[in-house]
C-alpha cells in the first residue's frame, strides 16, 4: 500500500441521493451565475444606456416641442402607464402609439398636454421634464456595478482556483517523486 493513499469508502444510498443533489444544485447555481446574472444585468445595461440620453434631454428642456394626446391607460405596476399620440407644434412631426414618460399630469382619455419629443423610441416627456432622467443613470450604476463584481467573483474567482489547483496538483507530485 501507497504512503497517504486513503482506500475509498462505501457510500450509503442516502449518502448517494446526498451527493447526486448536490451536483444538482451546483448545476443550477453554475446555470444561474454563468447564465442569468450576467444577462438580466447586461440587460439593465442596455436598457439604461438607452434611455438615459433622450431623458436628460427632455429635463433640460431639449427636443421638439408639441402636444400629446391621451388615448388609453396601460395599467402597471407603479400606475398608469398613458398612449397616444404626439404631434409637433408645428405640425411636421407626429408619432402615433407613444408612450408618455412619468411624472405625466395626465388624468383622463382625450387630455391634451405639453410634451418633448426627444429622439426616444417609444416615449415623449412632459414639456416640464420627468423624473426619468434621475432613475436611467441609478440603473446604469447599478448594473455597471453589479456586472464588474460578478466579473470578479464568478469568471475571474473560477481561474483563480484554476491555477491553484494546478499549483497544488504540481507541488503534490514533486512531493511524491521526492520521496
């Protein structure tokens, strides 16, 4: 017999059941940081860098000046969420099916109010500003964030291992062939 080799044991069927659930749950919490982490954060990401530039614009008063039309409520989690239409004071712009960003003064279907129309894709702002500008860049910190301590943790964490691993494996057996 070897010096230090350790013959294995026998294991239980409860032990087995133990160990099977536990690769399990290392597979979901491997799916779930590799996976789901960082996409609902690039998400975030993506979705903070887009909106932050057209709600900036609209709280320092920048965009086409006009008017929107109520034309129905979409009801959410933090309220109502008001369509309509936008047309531009002049009459050359004029999108239909937008929404209309928060800190809206809209009460009822048909109102008419000043809004801006800022490049968004989906949005225009109230001619006063909204409060839109203050939340795009929190969620991009966050994410930013959030993303680089994942980097840190999960990808960079696991090669760390990696290699210590390697090291010690590579100490182990000059030990072995030393002795």
């Amino acid at each position: 017999m070897t010096k230090g080799y350790r013959r294995p044991m026998a294991l239980s069927g409860w032990e087995r059941r133990a160990l099977a659930g536990l690769k399990v749950r290392r597979l979901i919490w491997a799916a779930v940081s590799f996976g789901l982490v960082p996409l609902v954060l690039g998400g975030l990401l993506t979705m903070a860098i887009l909106n932050v530039g057209p709600a900036w614009s609209a709280m320092l008063g920048h965009g086409v000046h006009g008017t929107f039309t109520a034309e129905n409520c979409r009801h959410g989690i933090d309220g109502c969420s008001w369509q309509g239409n936008f047309v531009s004071d002049d009459g050359n712009d004029r999108r239909d099916g937008v929404e209309f960003g928060s800190g809206n003064s809209v009460t009822q279907v048909g109102q008419r109010v000043a809004a801006l129309d800022t490049g968004d894709g989906a949005n225009v702002y109230p001619a006063g500003g909204s409060e839109d500008w203050a939340v795009a860049p929190v969620i991009l910190l966050l994410s930013l964030v959030g993303l680089a301590y994942w980097t840190m943790k999960v990808p960079v964490a696991g090669v760390r291992q990696y290699r210590l691993a390697k090291v010690r494996r590579t100490h182990a057996a000059a030990q072995r062939a030393s002795v």
